[in-house]
C-alpha cells in the first residue's frame, strides 16, 4: 500500500503541523482562530484542524491580484 495515498492522508493535524503546512506561526494561527477564520476540533486538551478546515480558509484568502 502506498504511503503517499490520498486515503492514507491525515485529517486531523496539530496547531505546529498547520503551521507548517499554511507557513505561518503560532500567534498567526491562533489569532485567525481567534477570530473563527480556522475552524478547530478540541479533543481533551488537544486543539486540532481538519485538513478539511485548511482548505476552507486557504479558499476564504485567495483573491486575484490588484
């Protein structure tokens, strides 16, 4: 089976994965959250973001250039 499946992909990442993933830091990821811009999921004391909610609000920023 191959790891690189789509499938396989995690749905759930940490707040450091997302940042990473967005290239952004932890103050700029908390503050859009903050401001209910990326939707999270808490599970216990975890806080985590659906990949599902990364492209949601990577789709909300994309604008055409001016």
């Amino acid at each position: 089976m191959d790891n690189n499946n789509k499938d396989n992909e995690l749905r759930l990442l940490s707040i450091k994965e997302t940042c990473k993933r967005l290239s952004i830091g932890h103050w700029a990821a908390y503050q859009q959250i903050h401001q209910q811009k990326l939707k999270t999921v808490k599970i216990g004391k975890r806080r985590l973001v659906s990949t599902n909610a990364i492209e949601e609000f990577i789709a909300n920023k994309e604008q055409y250039g001016t």
